[in-house]
C-alpha cells in the first residue's frame, strides 16, 4: 500500500493559501517525506498556457469552466496520478474546491 498522499490548499486570494502551503512543505521536508509542489490551473506546459488565457482574457462562466477542467485533467495524468503511483506526496495550490469558488465569479 502506498504511503503517498494528495493535499489541497484551497481558497480565494488572499487567504493565506501560499503562506499555508510553504509552512506545510517546509514541516514535511523537515520530516524527510518526499513531496512535489504543483498548482492549478497550471502544473504541466499546457496548463500554464491555458492559466494564463484564464487570468487575462475575458470568457463566459462555462468556457472558463471548460478550460480549468481541460488543463486539470492534463495535470492530473502528467503530474499527480504518476507521483502518487511512485509513492510521492503530491501538495497543490488548489485544486477542484477553488475552481467551483473562482468559475462566474
């Protein structure tokens, strides 16, 4: 059984999210735990060019939608779900919880 774990920091900015997950890396490094930091929307090369179309270019609710979902299932595949398989703990800058806040708003 594996020991890897997935761990979100989710919330709208300004929360404290970065400031959370850089304390939290930073104990679990301590610890000897082997970790990747990633973020969404981005986390893989296709992600990063889609999260900058998301933040500059104005869109309906449901193509920002469509967008956050595409680059997602990129990182999931590319990223998290090939960590986890190596017993990596995984630690993202949101995650699906920030996306249903951040779509319409």
């Amino acid at each position: 059984m594996s020991t890897a774990r997935f761990i979100t920091f989710e919330g709208v900015d300004g929360a404290g999210k970065s400031t959370g997950l850089e304390w939290f890396v930073a104990a679990l490094r301590q610890r000897g735990i082997d970790l990747l930091v990633t973020r969404e929307p981005g986390g893989t090369p296709l992600g990063e060019k889609l999260r900058e179309i998301l933040l500059h270019e104005p869109m309906h609710a449901e193509t920002e939608a469509m967008l956050m979902f595409a680059a997602r299932r990129e990182h999931v595949e590319q990223v998290i779900r090939p960590a986890l398989q190596r017993g990596t703990w995984v630690i993202s800058d949101r995650f699906s919880d920030a996306s249903f806040v951040m779509c319409g708003s």
